[in-house]
C-alpha cells in the first residue's frame, strides 16, 4: 500500500510581486514599437543607446589576458591591490583604522554591512531617506531590521527637504542606523551641499546614530573628489562609519559586480576584529568574491596612463549627463513655455525625480513606448540626441 501523497512544501508559495525596476524592463523588452525608449532601468548608455566599454577597460582586460592568470580563489576578503585602491579612490589620505573587502557590487556591499551590523547591533532599527533606493528596503529587512523612513525629498521645489530633514534625523533614537546617499541621489538626483552635510555630521554625533553611507556613483556627480566629500567629512570626524560603493557605473562594468564594502573603526585593534567578523560573513554567504572584475579595477587604479584615461572617459561621462538634462529642459520648455523644468539642471547624476504622476507615466508607456518607474523618475543618462526630442515631445503632451 502506497504512503499517503504529502503537499509540496512550495504549494503556499506566494508570488512576489515584480521589481518595481527590473518590471519595467522587462516590459520595455517585449515592447515591439520600434521607437521605443526604456527611462527606467539605472544605467549609463553612450549617444548611440548602448553601454560603453570605457578604453581603460579594454586595456587593463588585454593586459589580464595576455599573461593568461590562473583561475584560483582569492582570500575572503577579495584582492588585496583592489581593497587599498578603493580606500584610496573613497577616503583619499584618510588611511587610519579603515576595513574594505570586496564585495559583489554595491548591493553586495550593502548586504555584507547589513549582515554585520545585525550581529553587533540587533536591536537598532535603520532609517532611509524619503524616497530611497528600492532595494534598501529590501536589503534592510531581509537582514532583520524594522526599516523606517526619514524626510528628503521636497516635491514642491523639486529639491531637498533641508527643515525636515534635520527634523527627522533629529528625532530618530540614539543608536539607530541612518542610510545616507553621498552623491548622485538614487532615485531624485538631489543632493546635500558641503555646508547640509557638516550639518548632518553634526546631528548624526550628537544622536550617536551609526552612519551607513551609499556611494554607487562616484564621478557622476561633480567629479570623483567632490562626490567623496560626505565619506571623507564622516571619515573623518567620527568611527564607525559604515559604507558601501561601486564600480559598475563609473567603470561601465555592471555585469562584473565590482563592489566593495569599507568601516572607518576606532582603532587598528577594533578593526581587526570587525575584519574577521566580516570574512565570516562572506564565507557564510559566497566563500570568496570573483577574480576577474577586481583585477581590472585595480590596474586602472593603480597604473597612472589607465588611470588618467579614465578620469578623461568618466568625465565625458559625466559631462554627456549635464547636456542631456541641459536639452531635456530646454525641449518640453518649448514646447509647453508655461513649465518650468530648471529643476533638472540642478539634480546630480543618473536619475531624475520628475514630478510625473502616475497616471502620466502610464500614458507615456501605453501612448508613447516610453517607460519610466511609476515615481516618475527617469534615468536621463538613458536620453541621446537620436531619442530626445521624441521624449521630449512625450513628455510635453502628457504634462498639457
């Protein structure tokens, strides 16, 4: 006689719903109409809609190559030239009591920091701007925490919530954890200045709030040293300092997963000890990141001809951002000279907080092929000359 039939354990499993970024594309893919332009997913495409291979990659990876490297594991905390070259490029001459391992992209980085601060500090509860990143979110809770949000954004101005933020940081409990973007703020592109950030020093010391600073887009901003200035400030003046950063933009090397994850400790004793808590953490989780991706980091790091010709590649970059913001602005002016999209010009990085409502957002999709993420933001590194006009014109009728 046959055993009765058990349920599969994944007969209650519920569907998850879309990512709300990824969703996006993933519809834009299965679009047919040939004028279709995708606004949602985060990354840096040249005048001709593609993703660049930047010249200083294509160097170092010849390099790589032609000397045919063996393939075996790295230590757990990754290549040892990748790790000094990313606190150099983050944290400049700050080189005291500093930790950096490797990590799998910026959300690699996250996630390693998340893991760590969850064993060390269980019962804080972490705060992310409003809006932030997604993923945060996601990250945050998945590692246990209650995630809660702090006020930023102003959609009256378009700009920063300069008042409520204060406020807000002001109000949360002492020993929290506070997410903070340095640069290029996904997904307004609104940033603190110089002077907002001293402020925010200020508040996190006097809170005794742990710091976990978002550096994904070194270089967008307004160059490489400029967009460190939070890390370094926080580096500076306090400990820990928690941080994670990236190379797939500045680097064009999305599908490399370049990241890394770095603490700023109090002292060479305490950031040992934090170095072998987090290489537990990576074993637990992958054993040891890959070698590839790292390798070539390091060489346009660390060779002075590579390293120049990024700066030069990175700043074209940079700059092909400003002027598609520049004629965005300028094009619906034209066309409906009753708005006003300055704003745009004053926005840093990849990414745009709009304004568009979610029903014009959907026009745009269903009306236009033009898909955007339901806030309203755009990536407007995804605009060329050949598209913008078109976006342009989009845009000015669904805002009439």
């Amino acid at each position: 006689m046959n055993a009765p039939h058990s349920p599969s354990p994944l007969a209650s499993v519920p569907l998850a719903p879309a990512d709300p970024i990824l969703g996006v594309t993933e519809a834009f893919v299965a679009d047919t109409s040939p004028k279709k332009v995708n606004l949602g997913v985060g990354v840096y495409t040249d005048d001709n809609g593609k993703i660049p291979l930047l010249e200083c990659v294509r160097h170092a990876e010849s390099e790589r190559l032609k000397s045919a490297p063996a393939r075996g594991y790295l230590p757990i905390d990754g290549l040892a030239a990748y790790d000094t070259a990313v606190q150099e490029l983050v944290f400049g001459s700050q080189k005291e009591n500093l930790v950096t391992v490797q990590a799998l992209g910026g959300t690699g980085g996250l996630k390693i920091g998340a893991d760590f601060l969850k064993q060390i500090n269980p019962a804080a509860e972490v705060w992310i701007s409003e809006p932030s990143w997604e993923n945060h979110r996601q990250l945050f809770e998945a590692a246990g925490f209650k995630v809660n949000s702090y006020r930023y954004y102003d959609p009256k101005t378009h700009g920063l919530d300069v008042l409520g933020m204060q406020q807000s940081l002001n109000a949360i409990p002492a020993g929290s954890i506070v997410v903070l973007h340095t640069c290029c703020h996904n997904p307004t592109g609104v940033d603190l200045s110089e002077e907002q950030w001293r402020k925010v020093l200020a508040v996190v010391q006097a809170r005794g709030l742990v710091p976990f600073l978002d550096l994904a887009y070194q270089g967008f901003g307004d160059g490489i040293d400029a967009d460190a200035y939070a890390a370094r400030l926080f580096a500076g003046a306090m400990s820990p300092v928690f941080l994670s950063s990236s190379f797939s933009k500045s680097l064009s090397l999305y599908g490399e997963r370049v990241g890394a994850f770095s603490l700023v400790a109090a002292s060479a004793d305490e950031a040992a000890r934090s170095l072998s808590q987090l290489k537990r953490i990576v074993r637990a989780n992958y054993s040891n990141p890959p070698t590839h991706g790292s390798d070539i980091v390091a060489r346009v790091l660390t060779t002075p001809e590579l390293r120049s010709l990024w700066e030069q590649e990175l700043g074209a970059m940079r700059e092909r951002i400003k002027a598609m913001r520049k004629s965005l602005a300028e094009g619906i002016k034209q066309r409906v000279p009753a708005s006003d999209w300055t704003f745009v010009l004053k926005q840093r990085g990849l990414f745009s907080y709009t304004g568009l409502t979610k029903a014009q957002v959907e026009r745009l999709r269903t009306e236009f092929s033009i898909y955007a993420i339901e806030s309203g933001r755009i990536c407007v590194a995804a605009l060329n000359a050949k598209n913008i006009g078109y976006v342009a014109d989009a845009i000015a009728k669904v805002i009439r």
